[in-house]
C-alpha cells in the first residue's frame, strides 16, 4: 500500500483540528480570527449575511443560506434552530431574494429523536411551501445517510419543495440517486467533505470524480431540476459539453458552489448564462465549516496564509 502523500495529510489533519474543542472555542471567540474568515463565512448574523446575499443577487447569482451548527443537545435548541430557520426564510422572502435555505437534520435533532427532527423539518418546510422556497437537506457523515434519506423521503411526500444532497464519495450513492430520481426527489450532488473508512467511501480523488460524473449525467438525464455542487473546472467542463450534447437545457438544472471559494468562476457562470447558486453560511458556530473548506482544496489554506503574513 502506497503512503499517504501530502495533500492527505494535511487533509487528514485539518480534519483532526477541525474537532479539537479547545481550539474551536479560541477561534470562534478570538476577534482577530474573525477578518481571516470572511472570505467563506458570510458573518456571524443573519443581517450580516442577508447583507452578502443582496449583493451575490445584484451580480445574477442565487442564493441558499445555511445558519451555521450541528448537533444540538436538547430539543429546546432543535426548536430553536427551527424558528431561526424560519426567520431566515420571511427575512429572504421580504427583501426579495431569490433563494433557498440549507439545513443539517442534527440541527433540527436527529440525534435526539427522528419524529421530532422530522416534525421540526417538516414545519420548516411547510413555512417554505407557503412563501414559495426550497429547502435543502445537508447531508452529514455516512452514520446519518439511512434516516436522512427517511426524513427527505416524508418531508418530500407532505410539501414538495425539498431537495436532498448526495455525496458523491460514498459507495452506496449511485443507489440513493436512482431512488430519489424515481421519487422525483430533486438532488445536490456534491463530493463530500467528512473522514469516512475506506469501507463507506472512495479515498482516492480519481475514484471520488469518477463517481461524481457517472452521478451528474444519470441526474442531468434523469433527475428532478439537479443542482451540481463543484469547484472542479474539469468536471464542470465535462457537465456543460454532456448537457449540450444531450439537449438538456441551462433552465434544467444548476451550478452550485460555495461562497468565497472561486470568484473568478462564479463571473463565467453568469456570464454564460448558467444558473448559479451560492452556499452562503452564516453563524457564531462557524469553526467545523471553515476547517473542512481549508481541508478540501489546498488554495483555500494558502489563501488564509497569505492573509496571515499580510496581517
């Protein structure tokens, strides 16, 4: 077996920190920190972040807004997340933005109790239905796919106006996507961002892409309005020449990416006339989230050194 190189361990261990409580509260509570971050995480408010969001709109990009956290404790913080959810939505809804809302289910307390976490997504998502937006399901670690799809699958059948990511890493989701295309179930195709056993997930990036294609073209050819959510401008490349070689429309689906990552390709996007979306996140609770964007793609954490050595 061949040892992990580079790029791996340094993955590997931004990892690491990324779960490191000491560190978490240092960073989250350190106001020199807080410039450094701006670059992926919209602010620590909702008014902060509606604030970024109004502006993406006025350059032709959509927008889906995610109030940072995970895993709640207690279903009083489950309800909590609920109403600030909620609140998200009527304050996106009355300044006119066209976009969507991102949640985590362990936000809403799947780990407490899958009724309530399902009562709790499903009040959301009827609060979206009568506003006229979209919910989208995060997906987490591989231990929470099963009764994340379960939630979808109902929350799917009461309102109509969810979509579920899949990630593209694990084995087991060219399954859930022919499931959820013969549900109708719109879906977010994505990599995937957790540490997973070589058991659940592909670990070598060659494997992850070629998955994500195969994954893109069933989805462009057979899903519910898709949602590719990449960086990668060679797997973009490959989705543009095999929509416009099969006729699929640019109204048939979209690009996603995240906020801060590529500047210069959120431009092309739009000038091309492809719909773009943004993942724009937001909250006190933002550590794990930035750590895993440094952990994804090594410009991310040479960005943040040169921001450091500028400091």
């Amino acid at each position: 077996m061949r040892p992990p190189g580079a790029p791996m361990i340094l993955r590997s261990s931004l990892l690491f920190l990324s779960r490191r409580k000491a560190l978490r509260h240092w960073m989250e509570t350190s106001a020199l920190v807080r410039p450094l971050t701006a670059r992926f995480v919209a602010g620590q408010t909702l008014e902060e972040a509606l604030g970024v969001c109004g502006r993406l709109q006025r350059d032709g990009i959509m927008i889906t807004l995610d109030r940072l956290g995970e895993n709640v404790t207690s279903l009083e913080e489950a309800e909590a997340s609920r109403d600030g959810y909620i609140e998200a939505l009527r304050r996106i809804t009355d300044l006119g933005l066209e976009g969507s809302v991102s949640i985590k289910l362990t936000q809403f307390g799947l780990d407490l109790s899958e009724e309530a976490c399902l009562s709790n997504a499903g009040r959301l998502a009827q609060e979206a239905r009568k506003l006229g937006k979209v919910v989208e399901i995060d997906m987490e670690s591989s231990d929470y796919v099963d009764r994340t799809l379960r939630v979808v699958a109902e929350m799917h059948k009461s309102s109509g106006n969810v979509r579920s990511v899949i990630q593209a890493y694990l084995h087991r989701s060219g399954e859930d996507v022919e499931r959820l295309c013969s549900l109708e179930v719109p879906v977010r195709l994505c990599k995937g961002a957790y540490r997973e056993p070589a058991s659940v997930a592909f670990h070598r990036k060659s494997d992850v892409d070629r998955n994500y294609v195969r994954l893109m073209k069933i989805l462009l050819e057979r899903g519910n309005y898709p949602a590719l959510a990449t960086h990668d401008q060679r797997i973009i490349g490959e989705a543009q020449r095999f929509a416009a070689a099969s006729g699929i429309g640019k109204d048939r689906f979209e690009f996603q990416m995240l906020y801060g990552i590529r500047r210069d390709l959120e431009r092309r996007f739009v000038a091309e006339g492809y719909r773009l979306r943004l993942y724009v996140p937001y909250g006190q609770a933002w550590y794990p989230y930035f750590m895993r964007r440094l952990a994804e793609r090594p410009a991310n954490l040479l960005f943040l050194m040169r921001n450091l050595v500028r400091g």
